[in-house]
C-alpha cells in the first residue's frame, strides 16, 4: 500500500473504490439491525475484490469491531494492517495454521466433531483459542450436525482452553423468494441450541444471517449478521426487494486507459477470428484492459435446455454486433461506446465511430470485482479524493 502522492496516475487498468459508500453502506445496515444485534463484516475473498485492508479499515472507521473471513492467511492481513476487532475464520483450518491463527488473536471455527476434538486436544496447554461453532443444516458444506450437539458440549467442557464465542450456520438458499428451505435450516440451526443448552452448555453469541436473509428475517438477526454483499455495495437478489428501500451504494468503478488509437476504414475485421468488422470509416481506440484484468470474464455457460440455448445464442449474436446485453456498459465522457471483438488478454478493441477520442482517455468498464485479480491497481477515494493506492 502505498500513500496518495498527489500527482499520482495510475496506470492503464485500475478500480476506483469509494471508502465514502461502504461506510454508507455499512450505516444504512446498521439502521435496520433489531435491538441487540451487530454486524460482523465478512471480507472474504479480498472484501469481494474491493481490497480487504481498506475495506476494513473503512468499515472500522463508521464503527464496525467484528469482521470475519475465510482463511487464516485473510486473517492475519487483517490483523496486520491494524485490524484490532475481533476477527473470525469461518473456513475450515488444519493444524498447521493454528499457532498463527491464534498469535493473531483470530478465531476459530470448528468445522465438524473431529475437528473440535483435535482443536480441543492441541488448544490444551496454549493460551486461550477463540473458538466459534459452525451448525450445518443444511449447505452440505461444513459443520456439526444438530445431533451432535451434546457431544460437542462434553468437548467443550473438557476443554477449559477453547474458548466459545459463538455458535452459527450458513444459509444455502438465502437468495431465493422461497425461504422454506431457509427456515427448515433455521429450525435445525434451532435443534443444535436446545440439545446444546439441554446438555449444560452456555449459548454464546448467535449468528445466521448473510447479507438476503438479513434483508428478509429480521427475527434471525441476533447477536450478529454476518454481512458481505450488501456492505460491499452489491444487492443479493436478483429482484427488487419489498418494504422501505435500501440505499446501497456501490462503492466500486473499472477504468481503463486508452493506450492507441487509429482511424480504419469500413469493412476492417477487429480482433481474433475477425468476429467484429467496421461498418463505416471510424476511430478504433485500444484500451489496455482485457480478460486477465477481469473485464467481462463471465462464468462458464452451459445451456440446460433449448431456452437457455436460444438466450446464450441471442447474447452471442449480440456481441458480434458490437452490442452487450446484461446492462454491462463500456463508457467514454458518459456516452456509451461499443466493444469491436472480442476482449483479449490485456487489450480491447472500441469502435469509437466519430468520437475525438485520444490517447491516455479514461473509459469505464464492468470490471468484474471478483476476478479483478491483485494485480489490478484499487485506487481509494474519500470526500471524492484519492487518500491510498494498492499498487502491485
Ligand atoms: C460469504 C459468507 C457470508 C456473507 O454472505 P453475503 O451474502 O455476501 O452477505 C456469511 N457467512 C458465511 C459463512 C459466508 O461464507
């Protein structure tokens, strides 16, 4: 991380991030939370792309003290960077990782009865390990059946070095307009409490819900929501949501450079197989953004039936023409500009008709956040000034 120098360029391809709108976003969560509960703040997979050291940072700043990632190594970044709430791991861990984990002061999920008992047996003679429950009901992922509620009380209690903070599960369908297969996980999740609490054992902190059912089932929201998505400034459904609005803030813009251009004459096939061919004299500009920066990779389609075919056609078709469906835009000086081609490595092709485009032009693209690797530059905004730079 590098501090802003103030005649600072970034380079070709980089992603602008607005701290402003996840901390906005981060309060507008905080205002529909029933009495009693938190937000811990899952910054996984590099807070979705958006870079997790800032993200926290900022989420930190607007209040946030419970933050939550998958592995270990996301962990100790976290704490790392000045992190100094409480951080827990929700993946699965193996031995190896334990001493780190816990001179981090992360805390641990225990993924299965096994695993329990072996983080029972080695935190035995260590300092205090922090220790969370993950219930599965209903994911098929990780976690300890509701069966095993018992048991895992009797490891607990043999085990004054493990320390319980918490005890949660994962929602599989959260998303979904139907919430019968939610609430048939709910009331497993609720099978594990009784039979744990029915055995002697402490109910510690509750936590269920991810960004949709967060939105939806304010009864589940107890000591914690555990909430990616929505702080991350993306909306977890795919339809509008009913009730008062949400006004999330998407935090996140791709942009890119035009790094050449020049005018081509009509008929000029644009890029491998020549799939794009110029219509009329025009400008072509080269942007130095493509598939390894994240532009436009989609997940790989396999049409299920003749719909899906006739849908994936239609979309393929459209491409050729230039054109993209899914309100994926590319944008230079606010006009919509078409892509010529396909997108390559690094460089994409834009017929830029009779635009005066020039050389080291800004333009917007869908950079996918997921799979803007760490290469990419996150240039960090507040109060609308850039303050930080991830460089590679
Ligand atoms: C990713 C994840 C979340 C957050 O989910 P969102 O829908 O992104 O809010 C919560 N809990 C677990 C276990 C997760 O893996």
């Amino acid at each position: 991380m590098t501090e802003a120098a103030a005649d600072y360029a970034p380079g070709d391809c980089w992603a602008e991030i607005d701290l402003d709108k996840i901390a906005h976003n981060y309060r507008e969560a905080e205002r529909r939370l029933a009495p009693g509960a938190r937000i811990m703040a899952v910054l996984k997979a590099d807070a979705y792309g958006l870079g997790a050291e800032s993200a926290a940072a900022a989420l930190a700043e607007a209040g946030c003290a419970a933050f939550a990632v998958t592995t270990v190594s996301e962990g100790r970044l976290l704490r790392q960077s000045g992190i100094q709430g409480d951080i827990l791991v929700l993946g699965p861990t193996r031995p190896p990782e334990w001493p780190a984990a816990a001179e981090a002061d992360l805390a641990l999920s225990a993924a299965g009865l096994a695993h329990l008992r072996q983080l029972a047996q080695w935190a035995t003679g260590h300092s205090p390990v922090r220790l969370h429950l993950e219930v599965e009901t209903g994911m098929g992922r990780t976690g300890l059946l509701p069966e095993q509620a018992a048991a895992a009380w009797a490891v607990i209690r043999g085990a004054p070095a493990l320390r319980l903070e918490g005890i949660y599960t994962h929602f599989a369908r959260g998303a979904r307009r139907d919430l019968a297969y939610t609430e048939r996980q709910y009331a497993r999740y609720e099978e594990f409490l009784r039979a744990y609490s029915a055995a002697g054992g402490d109910v510690p902190a509750r936590h269920v819900c991810n960004s949709s059912v967060f939105l939806e089932r304010p009864a589940y929201h107890h000591e914690y929501v555990r909430l990616g998505t929505l702080l991350c400034g993306q909306w977890p459904f795919t339809r509008p949501f009913p009730g008062p609005g949400f006004a999330l803030r998407d935090p996140w813009q791709g942009k890119a450079r035009i790094v050449h251009v020049w005018d081509a004459p009509a008929g000029v096939p644009v890029g491998y197989y020549g799939l794009y061919r110029t219509r009329r004299p025009g400008r072509l500009a080269v942007v130095g953004a493509g598939h390894a920066h994240g532009l436009g990779v989609a997940p790989e389609f396999y049409p299920k039936n003749l719909l899906d075919l006739l849908k994936f056609t239609v979309k393929k078709a459209a491409l050729l023409t230039g054109r993209r469906l899914g309100g994926e835009k590319i944008l230079w000086q606010g006009q919509e500009v078409k892509i010529a081609g396909l997108i390559g490595m690094q460089l994409t092709v834009l017929d830029m008709g009779a635009r005066d485009c020039q050389v080291g032009d800004e333009v917007l693209i869908p950079l996918r956040r997921l799979q803007t690797g760490y290469n990419v530059e996150r240039c960090y905004t507040k109060g609308g000034r850039v303050v930080q730079i991830r460089a590679f």
